[in-house]
C-alpha cells in the first residue's frame, strides 16, 4: 500500500510537471519537445503506412486515376468541377468539425466562428432577398440576391434550414468523427490491460470506483451519462449526442471501456450529432437571426439607459451595409460603422486560431514529456 500510494503521488507530480511545459513559462523547452514529437509522431506514421502497402499502393492508383480525370480534356469535365467543388466545401465543413470536437473537449469552436456566422448570414440574406436561390459563383464568399424578382409570399423556415443542411450535416459528421479517439484510446487499454497514462481515462476509472460515494453535482453528472451508455446501449448514445452535451467524451471512454461494437457507438454518435443536434442548432440560429427578430433585438439595444444610441448605431450600420451588398450596389457608399463589427469578429477569429495553434504545441509537448516519464518508469520496473 505504501509503494502504491507513493508511485500515485509520483504520478501526480509528474502530472503537474507535464502541465508546467507551456510556452509562456518554458518556451524553449516547450518548442523542443513539440519538434521532438512531431518526428516522433512522423517515424510511427511512416512505419504504419509501411505495414499497409497494399492500401498505400490502392490509393495511389486511385489518386493518379482521379489526377488524370481531372486534366483530360473532354465532355467530362463540367461533371468534376460540379464534384470538385462539392468535394472541397464538404471537406471544409468536415475539417472544421473536427477541430471542434477533438482533443477532448479542447478543439477549435468552430460552430461559434464560422457555421453560426454562416447559418446567421444565410438567413439574413433569405429575408432581405425573399429568396435562396442565391448565384453561384461566389457563394458563399459573398450572397447576392437574384436579379430576378422573387415570386409573392414570404420566404419560408424551411427553405432556409434546406439552404444550409449539407454544410450544416458535414459539420456534423465532422464532430462525430473527432470523438473516435477517446473510444479507441478507451478500448485499445480494455483489451491490453494497460493502464494509459490519461488523465481523462484515469478520471473515468476513479469514477467508477466511487460510484456510490459520488455526492456532488459534477460526479453524479458524469455517472449518470455512464449509466445512461452502459445500460440503454444505442439509444442512450444517440440520446448523449443529440443534445449539447460538454460530457459527451465521457460516453466515448465508456463504450470503448465496455467494449461497444464500433459501429453502434459511431452510428448513435453520427445520427445524433449531423442530424438531430444539428438541426435543433440549425433552428436555434435561424429563428435567432430572423428579419424581426433582428430588428427587435437592435431596438432593444437603443432602449438601453445613456450607452444605448450609441451602441445601437453600428449594428444599424452594419445591417445597412449587408443589405447594400446583397444588392450589389457597388456605386452606394458602403456605411463606416460596419468596420467596427467586422474589425472585432475577424480579431476573435485570430486570437481563436492562434490559441487552438498554441494549445497544439503544447499538448504535443507534454506529449513528449510523458513519453519520457513512462520510459523511466520501465526502465526502473526492468532494474
């Protein structure tokens, strides 16, 4: 009992040293240790790649075909620029999902900087225009409405969730694909036998210790999504991730620690977040950043005591120059106000890259740190 309290407390201060390797406090051995890691990473990538010639050499073949496809000239090619360009918009979305869901609940926010922005401006454009048959190109760098006078009525909700459902399903997916990796790490250390060191697993495992002493709110939110995975199976994981869920890691540790079969939890989890959560989402940004709703919300802005008027005139600005620009007046002087908006969310947007840049290099550092930690570990059990 001794040896095991002190190898945990060694454990717990080799845990805080691996935190302590950031770049604000330790940058020269942070960037060390990232490099070293990268080529770590590198060599593992290439022998695995190495072990699975013949997949390598398939997709090659089918990437030279693919290359000579798309340079022969022919009929053809009005076809793979429809599919190029469907390719590439689906694989955005797809990448930026899985920013947003990797790394267990520390990835990119990509929901907040680009889809809802996109979704908001989609709707925007939908009610000023009375219409979604927005001309391509260069949707959706810039909306224009049609020059076409759209036919009576409103433009309905519907129209507008169906305008941006393949954007808003490959996020989706995006975010389904970037929980694999607790599940794997989950199930890999189930049929081992080891005993990973991650903190997250590690917290699972506790977890599952104290079960029935857990009191406060936190631990008995975590075992009730256990509970829920464990017993209801599918259906409890379509449940965990059809709704915003900040716990949902916790479902992924859990299926791969009680061995379920993959494609039960990845099928519950694609269902869940690329099509029911995602248009609870979809409707949320929709109805928020409806014409009415919009104009409600910036008269509310301009009823605020002394500040009001003054914070009320650029949003009005910048509603101004968007419906200038959806119209394409390129002689209307396009309002000043509209910078300051633009100026703030394009400042967010790199201080959000920046810092998911900066928490890379560190987790890859730490990495490394831990690499070395475990080394020692079986250097000392071999003595």
């Amino acid at each position: 009992s001794f040896a095991d309290s002190s190898l945990s407390e060694r454990k717990r201060r080799d845990r805080e040293e691996r935190l302590n390797i950031v770049l604000w406090k330790q940058p020269l051995v942070t960037l060390q240790y990232f490099f070293l890691e990268t080529l770590i990473n590198l060599k593992e990538w290439t022998i695995k790649l190495w072990h699975r010639r013949s997949i390598l050499v398939c997709f090659l073949l089918t990437l030279a075909v693919l290359t000579a496809t798309y340079y022969i000239e022919g009929t053809h090619q009005q076809y793979v620029r429809y599919m190029e360009k469907k390719f590439f918009w689906c694989a955005y979305w797809v990448g930026l999902g899985i920013l947003s869901s990797v790394g267990l609940g520390t990835g990119l926010h990509t929901f907040l900087l680009y889809l809802g922005p996109h979704i908001a401006s989609v709707t925007l454009a939908a009610y000023e225009c009375n219409s979604v048959n927005f001309p391509e190109p260069p949707y959706p760098d810039q909306i224009i409405c049609p020059d076409e006078e759209p036919a009576g009525g409103s433009i309905s909700l519907w129209a507008i969730i169906s305008k941006v459902r393949l954007e808003a399903c490959m996020w989706g997916a995006g975010t389904a694909i970037g929980e694999l990796p607790p599940y794997f790490m989950a199930r890999a250390a189930r049929l081992s036998g080891a005993e990973p060191d991650d903190e997250e697993y590690q917290e699972f495992e506790e977890m599952l210790e104290h079960a029935e002493t857990a009191q406060d709110f936190a631990s008995r939110a975590k075992l009730a999504v256990q509970n829920l995975v464990q017993k209801v199976g599918f259906f409890g994981i379509l449940a965990c991730a059809s709704i915003p869920n900040p716990l949902f890691d916790l479902a992924g540790i859990t299926c791969g620690h009680f061995l379920v079969p993959f494609w039960t939890f990845f099928g519950a989890t694609l269902i869940g977040k690329a099509v029911i959560k995602m248009h609870i989402q979809k409707l949320f940004v929709i109805v928020t950043f409806s014409k009415h709703i919009v104009e409600q919300m910036v008269s509310l802005i301009g009823a605020i005591p002394s500040i009001g008027p003054s914070l009320q005139k650029p949003f009005q600005e910048y509603l101004e120059a968007q419906r200038i620009k959806l119209h394409h007046r390129s002689d209307s002087a396009v309002p000043q106000g509209e910078n300051w908006l633009s100026w703030m969310f394009e400042k967010l947007v790199i201080v959000m890259v920046c810092y998911f840049i900066l928490s890379i290099i560190n987790s890859m550092a730490q990495s490394y740190a831990k690499r070395q930690q475990q080394k020692m570990y079986s250097e000392e059990k071999t003595k």
